[in-house]
C-alpha cells in the first residue's frame, strides 16, 4: 500500500512530531544538524577515557568471583539507586496514574468537523481502500503460502538425494531437455 505524500499527510506527520509551527520545524532541524550523526562513535577520546575509568554497575558485580561479595554489591546499589529498584506496586501504580492524567491533560484538541457530503466521501475512500488492502495481504499471504511449500520441498529433494538446490535446478533442467549432454554439467 503506498502512502502518497501530499498536504494532509505532510501536517499529519508534522503534528506527530509536535512540529505544528514552520519554526518549529526549522529548529528541530537545526538541532539534529547541531547534534551530528548520531550513528557514529564519538572521537572525543577523552570522554572515552573518563567513562571506561568510571566503570559500569555492572562491572561492580560481574568482576567479582565470591557470592557473598556478590550479594553485598547488589545490596550497595539497590540502597543508591534512588529509588529505582526497590519501588513499591502502590508507588508504581500512583506514578502511572500521574503520567495518565499528564498526558490526557496535553491532548491534542480535536480535528475539524466535516461535512456529510464530505464524511460520505471518506467513508466511500476507506471502503475502497480496505478491498485494495484486503486484496493485496490475500495476495500477499497465498506467495508466501507457496514459497514456503516450495522451500520445503527442494529441503525434502535434498535431504532425499543429497543434492542442493542448484544440482536440483541443473538435474531438472536436464530432465526436461533445456541442458544437453553438451551443456557441461
């Protein structure tokens, strides 16, 4: 299914991103130009340096041989983790509450109303769209159907005559006379 670009999907994508205003827009792309490619490492070698000497927790616990040094370093970082690990199910459940009603609270409001010679028109779109839809995953589903039962077979042929895949297709072209005794396999 392809989406075409136009006005109505470029606001929908800018309102997704929270970009509603053009500056918005211009400053978020400043941004990621700002902040470089985020894929490749950094080589600012010392900040490498200060966070390979810093160690990770897990280093702490890890690189110990003993259970009972083990067990007295997870205790020290469950006792300053502030609160992270050793949160209770009322606690957790009042936070989740709390980021519930925040982002009901920054809804966004809703889209204009339509008209119903308009809504008819949509409606008769989506209809369409979904037959596209429906047709298209029934086609989709019968090639895979059939590659998987086509990739099961030549596994069987193989495992049958201990030929791969190619010897398989070489053999079969054989059999039906497209390759001669002159064609070198």
């Amino acid at each position: 299914m392809f989406i075409h670009f136009n006005v109505v999907n470029s606001r929908r994508y800018k309102n997704f991103l929270g970009l509603n205003n053009p500056n918005d827009f211009m400053a978020a792309a400043a941004e990621m130009k700002r902040k470089g490619d985020f894929t490749s490492l950094s080589t600012d070698t010392s900040t490498i340096a200060a966070v390979r000497a810093a160690g990770m927790p897990a280093d702490k616990v890890l690189g110990l041989s003993d259970n009972t040094d083990a067990d007295a370093a997870a205790r020290d970082m469950k006792t300053s983790d502030n609160g992270v690990l050793t949160i209770t199910k009322a606690e957790e459940a009042q936070q989740v509450a709390a980021a519930a009603a925040e982002f009901k609270a920054e809804a966004p409001p809703a889209g204009p109303s339509v008209s119903l010679a308009a809504r008819s028109d949509i409606l008769e779109q989506k209809s369409f769209e979904s037959y596209e839809t429906k047709y298209a995953k029934e086609v989709e589903l019968n090639n895979g159907r059939w590659a998987m039962l086509g990739f099961l077979s030549a596994c069987l042929v193989e495992a049958a005559t201990g030929k791969g895949i190619i010897l398989q297709i070489i053999m079969y072209l054989k059999l039906s006379g497209l390759l001669g005794a002159a064609s070198g396999f």
